[in-house]
C-alpha cells in the first residue's frame, strides 16, 4: 500500500508566522490531494497537485510536489487563527491522476494562537 | 443545500447491536466513496460506488459491513454486530465522475459502540 508521512503531527504557531507541512511518499505520487479538516466537520479540499515541480496557490496557502513526485509541502504565509485545524495529504493511486479510493496520512494537526 | 450531507451526525449503540448511515451525496454526482476515520488517524477507504454498483469495496473490514445505492443516488452504510472496535467516524464523499479529481466530503457520522 502506499503509505505517506507527515510531519509534523502538530504545530503551535503565532499568528502571523508562517509555517511548513510536509507529505512524503515511498512510492511516486500520481495525485496528490491537501484537505483541512476542523473537529467536528468534513474534509475541505485545498489543492490538488499532479505534475513534479508542479506548484499552486489559493490565498494564503501554497503547495507544491518535487520532481520526483515523491514529497510534497505545504506553505501557510501570515497565519491566522482561521487556518487552525487538521491538515491531511492524500493520493490515489493511479497514474494518470485519476480520482479514486484516496489513501491519507495522518495529518498535522496545526494551532495558531492569537 | 449544496453539499453532502450524512446522517445521523452521532450515533451511540450498544455492541452487537445493527446500525445504518446514511450518506445524501452532491446531486449529479456518479461516484460516492466512505471511509472510517480514527481518532488520530487519516481517512481510510472502505468501498467505492459507481453509479449504482460497488465498484471497489476492498477497504471493507469484514463481511459485518455492507453498503448499498440503489438508486444511484443516497447511500446507506450497514453494520452488523457492532463492535467496541468499529467506533470512529464514518465520512461520505462524492465526486462528478470518477475521474473528475476533486472529492467532495460530508461531515461525517461519529459512531459510538459501548
């Protein structure tokens, strides 16, 4: 099974510092989703990466997937109190980046205190 | 409303006892997923549905769960003889088609075996 790390498994920062998570994958990673989760609630889909070196925005929030396809990272910049949560990396597992039976990591479980 | 919604949010039963989830999936969309979430823990697939038939129910841990979709539509997620271990929240997803790369997540049920 492809199995992947994150790290680190929490994360208490200042508001407006900003921070790193990271995903990483034994095995090269054909889709790599980032969602937040807050206790209580569903998945929030962040970005979706597919292509090594391949890097997206959405607000604050950048991720990007290395050449290899085998590492990915996200960037929050000037946290706030609202990116509190759970942050998950996911990938399917079939080239070509198809949408099918995702398997997670742990997730980071990140704090931003006022 | 707009999203995908599942029901009950908690639900507290007794060991041995039978339990359904409900999972309304985003209207439109052919691809309904679940997974299990434990405490701590990412995601993990339990089974995939195409329409209205199982294409992929590999994640399911034993023949105690079954899920169905008769209408290609609402899904129901059934427990039999539940037990300690199957406590965790039970997620639901949707997506367009199986290969449109965005799943969309419920907030879950939280079930609670005593």
């Amino acid at each position: 099974s492809q199995e992947l790390e994150q790290s680190p498994q929490s994360l208490i920062v200042q508001e407006g510092k900003n921070l790193t998570i990271n995903c990483t994958s034994s095995k090269t990673l054909y889709g790599l989703y980032w969602y937040k989760q807050k206790y209580g609630e569903g998945l929030i889909f962040l970005m979706m990466l597919q292509k090594g070196g391949e890097e997206k925005s959405h607000e604050k929030i950048t991720a990007k997937l290395d050449e290899k396809k085998q590492q990915s990272s996200l960037h929050i910049t000037a946290s706030q109190p609202s990116h509190a949560g759970i942050y998950l990396c996911g990938a399917d597992r079939y080239e070509g980046g198809s949408n099918y039976k995702l398997t997670f990591g742990k997730g980071t479980l990140l704090t931003v205190n006022p | 409303g707009a999203g995908v919604s599942q029901t009950p949010s908690n639900k507290v039963t007794e060991k041995g006892k039978y339990v359904e989830l409900r999972c309304d999936p985003i209207s439109g969309h052919t691809a309904l997923y679940w997974y299990r979430q434990s405490l701590g823990q990412g995601p993990e697939f339990l089974i995939y549905f195409q329409g209205t038939g199982a294409a992929d129910d590999s994640g399911l841990p034993n023949d105690r769960f079954f899920a169905v979709r008769p209408e290609g539509s609402v899904s129901t997620l059934k427990i039999q003889r539940t037990e300690r271990g199957d406590s965790a929240v039970y997620l639901c997803a949707s997506s367009l088609t199986r290969d449109y790369n965005e799943q969309f997540f419920g907030p879950g049920t939280r079930l609670t075996v005593l």
